[in-house]
C-alpha cells in the first residue's frame, strides 16, 4: 500500500513532465528551456532511483549530494592552501552524519555537526597555527556543514522514520521534495504571469511579492491534495504547505546572497538549464530540516 502510493505519484509526474517536454519542444523549443526540461528528466530519474531502491543506496545517495553541494560551496568561497586541512576534516564529517541517519541514533545524529564539528574544528585550525583569517574561515566551513550536511540529511534521517497511518519515510521525503519543487516552478510561473512588485530586488531581482504570494496558496492547497502521502489531517497539510513555501523561498534567497557575495550568477554548470548543485538544493536546504523537525514533533 505505502510503496503503491510512492509509485502513482511517481507516475503522475512522469505524466506531468513529459507533458511539459512536449509543450516545450513543439511550443517552445528555445534552449534555455529545453536544457531545462532535459534536467529535469535526469533529476527525477536519480532521485527515483535513489529513494525507491533501499535504504543503503538512498543513504549513498544523498551522502553523494551533500558531498557535491558542500564541494561545489567550498569551490566558491575564498579559501588559502592551510584552510583546506579543516575542509577535509568537514568532508569525513559527511559519511559520519549519514551513518548516523541510516542507523537512527537520533541522539548523535542531531548534535554530531552542531555540537561536536562545531567545537572540534576551530581547534584543528589552531593545531594549523595561522591566525590570521581564523575567524571568518572557521565561520564558513561551519556554515556550509550546517546547511548543506545538516540540512540535506535530515531528508536521509526522514527515510528512516517508521510508517505511521500507513505512510513511511519514502512518501514523506517524496511530499516534500515535490512540494518544494513546485513552490520553485510556481514562484516563477506567478512571478512571470502577474508580478509587478520587486520583493528583494538588490538580492534576486526577479522574485516578486506576486510570485511568493501565488505560490505560497498555490502549495498550501497541493500540500491537501498530495497529503495522502503523510499522516496529515488537513490542517497539517496546510501548514506543511505554508513551512515548505515560506522558507523555501528564504533558502532560495540565503543562497542567492551568498553566490552575489561572492560575484557569481550560477554556482556551477553541472546541470544544465539550472546551474549548479546549490541551485537545485537552495530551498531543500531549509525545507528539509525544518519539515523533518515538523513531522517529527506531530507524529514521533
């Protein structure tokens, strides 16, 4: 029953995607919108393989994906030859912090990066001995564990959660991810179709009040539809819905900061039409742990 509801939902958006390709292709077959859709295609495969399969190979997985967001952040961020011995130590964090979602040691699982990687690494730069530079790349090792290892793990931890009213971890990660998906799409969509009024133009210019508001009731009513993926009452969806929306547009925005910060408008090419890891998993970064947490407290 729980694995027939991953695998309808599953089709549905392969329904929903080759429609759109089809559209694109014939209707509007610019490049940029093609790339777009191409990726699309691929993200829905590895991410269907990655979840559906079994608990090992999704924890390989998402480990994967932390590992690629946080190499792709370290890439960016100005960094000297002697604080590239913490980010090693801040890379074997990750398979530690997955090994701990794929066990359920709630307990170390939640405090291993907060706590201990948060006062384990300023020593190891100590051990380093160069001062100078010690504050702010102490900071921004940390900051990226926090988001981009924390933050997306809690989507591993999530798969591990025992069914509860005949949903499992596979539904609620797939709820999510797809939610936070649409409110991307949708924000543009509502952006496009009636914005008018700049919301944080000197951060992401083309985000509008228009665009946050459409999507926000357009996820709040989706999170109902699709709550037969959850053990959510339709209040509980509701207010899923609103969560999700909400702070996936503050990690959308949080991550664009960083990367105007920084001086660049994409934060790789590694996905076509997209950009980088980070912009894909920008909004994940914040539903992610955020979603977990709210589950969690309803139903565990």
């Amino acid at each position: 029953m729980i694995e027939s509801k991953s695998f309808l939902t599953l089709l549905v958006l392969i329904t929903i995607l080759a429609l759109a390709t089809a559209i694109i292709y014939f209707k509007y077959p610019t490049k940029e919108l093609k790339d777009r859709v191409n990726s699309w295609w691929y993200i829905l495969g590895f991410f269907s393989i990655g979840i559906m399969l079994n608990i090992t190979i999704a924890m390989f997985f998402f480990a994967f994906l932390s590992f690629l967001a946080l190499k792709e952040y370290f890439t960016l961020i100005p960094s000297r030859r002697t604080d590239r011995r913490v980010m090693f130590y801040a890379y074997i964090s990750i398979p530690i912090q997955y090994y701990f979602a794929a066990i359920s040691w709630y307990g170390m699982f939640i405090i291993w990066i907060p706590v201990y990687l948060f006062l384990l690494l300023p020593f190891r730069q100590v051990l380093i001995g160069e001062t100078k530079g010690f504050l702010e790349n102490t900071a921004r090792v940390q900051w990226g564990l926090m988001v981009f290892v924390f933050g997306l793990s809690h989507l591993a931890y999530m798969l591990t959660l025992e069914p509860t009213d005949g949903v499992g971890g596979k539904e609620l990660v797939l709820y999510l991810v797809l939610l936070t998906a649409f409110n991307d799409v949708l924000q543009y969509v509502w952006g496009k179709s009636f914005g008018k009024h700049k919301i944080i133009p000197k951060v992401s210019p083309n985000k509008t009040v228009e665009g946050f508001i459409g999507a926000f009731f357009s996820i709040s009513i989706l999170a109902v539809l699709f709550s037969f993926l959850t053990p959510f009452n339709w209040y509980e969806a509701v207010g899923a819905g609103m969560l999700i929306s909400a702070f996936g547009f503050v990690g959308d925005v949080v991550i664009s900061m960083i990367k105007r910060d920084i001086g660049v408008k994409d934060s790789g090419n590694l996905i076509p039409g997209h950009g980088g890891v980070l912009d894909r998993v920008d909004s994940l970064v914040y539903t992610a742990p955020l979603f977990f947490h709210y589950v969690y407290y309803l139903y565990y």
